[in-house]
C-alpha cells in the first residue's frame, strides 16, 4: 500500500532571498535546480504542491517607497513584478527536470502565464501539476507571506511550509546574537504579542483565523524542502 504522509496538499512559500543564496546575481540556478529536484521528488509521492514565490532578491517594495519620488504603490507593484519573474525562472526550471508547471499570476500577464483562477489552479493540483502562484495578492502593501496564506486558504491546502535561510523561529536575530535561541512550536499569539518576525501580521493573522499551520524551516539543508512537504518537521497537536 502507499506510504501516507502529513499533508495531501501544501503551500510551500519561497522568499527572493532564498533564491539568490550567496551569489552576486539575483538568482542563483543551484538554488531553484536543489528546490525543482526536492519538489519532484514529492510529486511523485503524489503530494500535491503549491508555491508562493517572494521578490525581495530584486525589489522590495517598502525600502524604495518614498526615495526618489516613488510612491508606495508604484514601489509595489515594481515588487510583484519581480515575484513574476522569480516565478517563471522556477517554472522554466522545474520543466526542465519534467515536472509539469503552471504560473498564475494575480494580475494579469496573459502573454507571460495564466491569470489566477481558483478552481483551476486546484484542477492543476489534481492532475499533479505544480502551480507557482506570482504577483503575491496583486494588491500593494501587502507581502507575500500574505499571499501565501491567503492562497493555502483559497486552495484548501493544509500548511504554509515556509523556506527561509535559518533553522527556524528564534527569539532574536541569530545572524546578529549568537546566544539567540532556536524555539521550537509558538502559538500564533506569541508570534504577534513577542513580535516574532514569521511572518507579517496580516499573514499570521489570516492563518490563525483560518487555522493554518505554518512551519519555519531551513532551505539550504539538502533534503529539507521534501522533508518539510512530507511533514517530518511538523509537530503534533494544534501548534503554529
Ligand atoms: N508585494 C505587494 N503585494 C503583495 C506581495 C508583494 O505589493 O501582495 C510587493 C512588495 O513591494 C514586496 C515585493 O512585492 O516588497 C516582494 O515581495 P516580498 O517582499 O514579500 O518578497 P520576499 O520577502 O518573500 O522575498
């Protein structure tokens, strides 16, 4: 029989910052080959897999806002065009390793990738197909963490699995204090009362109302993004 895993479907967010490693260049392929190679592997579990590309490798918003005469929005939508182009170096990759790929972005960009439509990113989904979802909400001031959590919700997926460069959650900076320690599972209340940086908190805030659990882990440990969609990393019980 087959071998059951957590989670039937998943939310796997990947920030800008991950994609660019330590590589001058905004992307580095090591990067997005490692992610195709791991989200393949789970695939063919029969895991059906959804992702959430950030932009801050190439823009973000919010630290160009105001200099130069450029208003946040503007600033912001120069940031989801930047999770497209992110989104569509994924996809290119990941076909190129045989794992069919669809980008569906939250404005449209019919010439580029499908524009967002619920129901057939889910038929996607069904039929094994990996969908990256780009332009985050389509909606300045928001993040993609948002997005990411905003779209497991939409899909029904069961988990934000969020790739980033440390191990997990931390009570301070451990790139900056090295006494900064690694904590374990959190309530969601903890995240926003300790102001843990997670997420934002309107990405935690809409998975606490909507009970999703989020969990933090590290994407430069080879194995970890399949370790994370299987659910290896996921606690027991009703934790963040
Ligand atoms: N952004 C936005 N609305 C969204 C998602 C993203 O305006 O719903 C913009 C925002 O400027 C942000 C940039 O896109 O700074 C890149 O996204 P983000 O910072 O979330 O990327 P990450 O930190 O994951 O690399």
């Amino acid at each position: 029989s087959k071998p059951s895993y957590k989670w039937r479907r998943v939310l796997l967010k990947v920030s800008g910052e991950a994609l660019a490693g330590d590589q001058l260049q905004n992307i580095d392929p090591k990067i997005t080959m490692a992610i195709a190679r791991e989200v393949a592997t789970v695939t063919r579990l029969g895991i059906e897999v959804a992702l959430v590309v950030g932009g801050g490798n190439i823009f973000r918003g919010s630290s160009w806002a105001g200099s130069s005469g450029l208003d946040r929005s503007s600033a912001d939508y120069i940031g989801m065009l930047a999770t497209v182009m992110n989104a569509i170096f994924l996809q290119a990759t990941m076909e190129s390793i045989g794992i069919p790929t669809r980008v569906q972005t939250a404005f449209r960009m019919s010439e580029v990738a499908e524009p967002y439509i619920r129901r057939r990113a889910v038929r996607h989904l069904e039929k094994g197909r990996v969908v990256i979802f780009a332009a985050g909400t389509g909606n300045p001031f928001f993040t993609t963490d948002t997005a990411a959590a905003l779209r497991c919700a939409e899909i029904n997926a069961e988990v934000v699995l969020k790739a980033t460069n440390v191990d997990g959650v931390y009570d301070d900076d451990p790139r900056r204090n090295p006494h900064a320690r690694l904590l374990d599972t959190l309530t969601y209340e903890e995240v926003t009362s300790k102001d843990l940086s997670v997420m934002d908190m309107t990405a935690i805030t809409l998975c606490q109302e909507n009970n999703i659990p989020v969990v933090v882990f590290n994407l430069n440990k080879p194995g970890n993004i399949s370790k994370a969609i299987k659910g290896c990393f996921a606690k027991q019980g009703r934790s963040l």
